[in-house]
C-alpha cells in the first residue's frame, strides 16, 4: 500500500509532494555530495531545499487560518 493510499482517509491529514528534481542532476540523475553527504542523510543544504517547500505550505496553512478565524469574528 502507498503511504498516500494510506493517508486518503485520515482527517487533517496532507502528503506533500517533494519534487526530486530539487536534489537530482538532471543531466546523469545524480545527487550530489553538497545535498547528502553519503547519499543517504541530507547536509544542511539538502535540509534547506527539502523543508523550504514544507515551510511554504505551513504559511499558507496558518495565513488561511488566520483569515478563516477573521471571518468568524
């Protein structure tokens, strides 16, 4: 089962989506050494460009949020 399979039916529940293409050298499909050291765990670097898309939607999430609960007042 895939993990989005699995979280379809949860609540409040978001799979978001990073696109390999942020770490994956588009010429040989490579990952480079500047994104994850041995290639498995990220370097600050890879952390940036992998939560960067995260922090994008958590703003958007408390942005709407904040202007839902505008709305109710």
């Amino acid at each position: 089962m895939l993990l989005s399979e699995a979280l379809s039916g949860l609540h409040r529940t978001q799979l978001l989506t990073i696109d390999p293409g942020l770490f994956l050298n588009p010429n040989d499909g490579t990952i480079s050494h500047r994104d994850m050291y041995d290639f498995l765990h990220f370097t600050r670097e890879g952390y940036m460009k992998f939560c960067e898309p995260i922090l994008d939607e958590i703003q958007t999430l408390l942005k709407n949020f904040v202007k839902a609960g505008a709305e109710d007042s």
